[in-house]
C-alpha cells in the first residue's frame, strides 16, 4: 500500500530519549517499510527513517526551544502535509493524535479525499495547558465523530466519552530484533523509568525500594516546559536521591534504556492515572524484565499477571509481589511480547484496518453514484413517442433503373480512373 503518516513536529523521530508517541510511530513506519509498503513519513528534517521523509522545517520543535503552547509551526506543517496528499496519490492517510496541536488536522483533512485513519495516543480532553482546562474539544468534534478512530487499548477506547467511531483498537509493537537482552542474569537492582509527573508514581518506587531495602535506579526526563513536572522533581524526588540507593542517571536513548532494563530485577509502575497504554511496560518485558504494576488503565490487557509480571492495587501488594518475581521465567516473559506486542503484530493490525476503511470508503462512494444516478433518472422528463414532423425521405442507396438516368450520368469520366 502507499502510506502518509502526519507525525507530531514536537519530537524526533525516533526521540533522542523520551517520547512515547514518536517511538511508535517510527516503530510503525519501520515496519511497514520492512514489509514492502511505500510510506512517506511528514515530520521536520531531523527525524532518522526508512521511509520518503517530507519536510517544512529543519527541527523538531521542542529542540528549537518551541514551548508546547506555541502551535504556530505546528499548525504550518500540518497544512502542508495534507496540501501535499492533496497533490498526490495515497491509498491512505494515517495521522497521529497526542497533545493538543494534533486536532488542527481534523478541520484541514477535510479536504482530503484519500481514506484516513488516526491513532489516538493520549487522552481527551486535548484543550488544556497544564492545570487549565477549555472546551474547545467540544467544537471540534463537529470534524473528528467521522474519522475511523484507532483506539491503543480497550481501556483506552472505554474511557472515551465522545460519540467516536472507532475502527479498532491496536496495541503498540516493537522491533523485536532490537530489543533483545543484554545479559543472561540481572542484577539485583529495581528500576523506574518515564517522565517525572506525580501520575508516573516514581515517589511510589522510591517508597517501596526503601522498604525492600533494595537499591532503585530512577531514569527519564524532567519537561522544563511544564512546572508541574519540575516541582515535583525538584521538591518530591530529588530529596530523596542519595546517589547509591535511590539513584538518579538522567535520561537514556534506546541502547542504555535496553541495557538498564536488561540488567534489572524487576520494573516497577506504580501509575496512579488511567495510562491508555505505558510503553516501558513492554520494552521491560521484551528483554525478558518482568513488570510489578497498579492494575490501573491498560496495565492488565499488557501485563500477563503471574506469567510476564504482576498486577497490584496498592504497595503492600507490591510489596509481596517484589517477593515471587524470581520465580517468573524471563524467557517466557520474553515470549509474551514476541506473540502479543511485537512491531509485527502491530502493523498486520494496522494494514487490516485500512484495507477495511478504504473498502468502507469505496462502497460509500459507489452507493453515493448510484444515488445519484437513480436521482437523475427519476427526475429527467421522459420523451414520449410521436410521429415525425418531416416526411419520410428516401434512403440515398435506392436503385434507380440504370435507364432513367441522363446519359452523361452513364457514362465513366476516364479522369476519375487516373
């Protein structure tokens, strides 16, 4: 198939160190080259891919020192992008909803006549700037209650309480062949991993690690963009961090990330929000790291509790749990992401649901004809049947008795044979 995907311009593609949304897409992208479909990826000029890469600016935004709230170049590069399938041939459209500059493309794809789907990353309500909150999602579900919706877990597609249409639900995948174990035996070590929000429960890691008398490597980003997440870091997590026990390394690109969690006991994710997905889980699981999770948002369609981890609903669970993860096989642990999470998996998924949108989108199409056509054929006059208005003539290839023609008409011009 010929595939455009609109990335957010916010993040690399793939991020240089945090960035959920980006690391799918790329993931998807990838993928879909491997198995021989023509993708062109629309994001800013650093991003790193296999696919036709489309540009309107050098730099991702947050590396050009864009604030979230600035949505001007956003807005541009996604006019551009769908300017651009305008002109071209595609057999679909798969766009990407994650933070609020994203549902500019809902107006603007109207315009499209190529069948398009989007993923729906992050949760609504998208017009909202750190604690403020507007109801400006209200007034563009006028474009986005007829755009096939492709939900990133059930738990994700239950929480929505828009009148969406939703044309599946696809969990992410990864790249198995990259994501491989580093080590044969872990070491003794706890690990957290994510971004500094209080929703992410690092303050909960921190707590339990204590508790087990256990040393827990903290590792992600502080976005110094939005204050909440400063605070909490500077005031909540940064206390506690005394450089051995509870240790702080910064933030990790892919290869550290997959050598942290290779070497780990186990990973922990004591959530306290509704996640619609929570990538890490399954990059811990891929390298055989088992997960101790609140059974909360997508944690329990992710995790296979007694086989690739558990699931808890408080610290004391946790607590107990952190007690029987030895005796989970990180093979096996392994082996469920290979069977249910890989990139894979994933893009066999997403291909079944265009090929289902664009058959949807034909059939509409033919049936739209038809109704045409029918109304036309009720509506035009029927001409009815009259004699005609002129006598019949007679056809020019009469035969004429050879006798009542003139005698020059007989008689051959010898001109007319040269």
């Amino acid at each position: 198939m010929k595939i455009a995907h609109i990335a957010p311009p916010w993040i690399t593609i793939p991020p240089k160190n945090y960035g959920g949304t980006e690391n799918v897409i790329y993931n998807i992208v990838e993928e879909q080259v491997a198995q021989g479909h023509d993708v062109t990826l629309f994001a800013p000029g650093d991003a790193h891919t296999s696919a036709k890469l489309v540009s309107f600016f050098p730099r991702s935004l947050i590396d050009a020192g864009v604030p979230w709230q600035a949505h001007l170049k956003a807005y541009f590069h996604t006019y551009k992008s769908i300017e651009y399938i305008k002109e071209h041939h595609f057999d679909i459209v798969h766009t990407h909803l994650s933070s609020s500059a994203d549902m500019y493309t809902f107006p603007l794809a109207q315009q499209l006549n190529t069948p398009y789907v989007t993923t729906l990353h992050s949760r609504f309500p998208f017009d909202r700037v750190q604690n403020w909150t507007g109801d400006a999602d209200d007034f563009f579900l006028e474009w986005i209650k007829h755009v096939p919706m492709i939900a990133i877990s059930e738990n994700a597609k239950s929480e929505i309480k828009y009148p969406l249409h939703f044309a599946g639900v696809v969990h992410h995948g990864l790249p198995m062949q990259q994501f491989k174990p580093t080590v044969k035996q872990p070491e003794n070590y706890l690990v957290w991993l994510g971004r500094f929000v209080p929703e992410k429960g690092a303050h909960h890691a921190i707590h339990l690690a204590k508790a087990a008398g256990l040393q827990l490597i903290l590792a992600g980003t502080i976005d110094r963009h939005v204050q909440t997440s400063v605070h909490y870091y500077e005031n909540v997590i940064k206390p506690q961090l005394d450089g051995h026990n509870i240790k702080y390394i910064g933030p990790v690109n892919t290869r550290e990330k997959i050598d942290l969690l290779s070497r780990a006991r186990v990973f922990l994710n004591p959530i306290e929000w509704e996640e619609p997905f929570g990538m890490v889980m399954i990059e811990a699981m891929s390298v055989g790291c088992p997960v101790i999770s609140f059974a909360r948002g997508a944690a329990p369609e992710v995790v296979a509790h007694g086989k690739s981890g558990f699931l808890v609903n408080d610290l004391k669970e946790m607590k107990r749990a952190l007690g029987q993860i030895d005796k989970l096989d990180r093979k096996l642990v392994r082996q469920h992401v290979e069977e249910n999470f890989s990139a894979r998996v994933m893009v066999e998924k997403y291909v079944r649901i265009y090929q289902q949108v664009r058959t949807a989108e034909l059939m509409k199409s033919a049936a739209l004809k038809r109704s045409v056509m029918d109304t036309l054929s009720t509506k035009l006059p029927k001409v009815a049947s009259t004699s005609p208005l002129m006598p019949t003539v007679e056809p020019l290839t009469t035969n004429y008795p050879l006798s009542l023609l003139p005698q020059q008409s007989r008689e051959i011009d010898p001109e007319m044979l040269q």
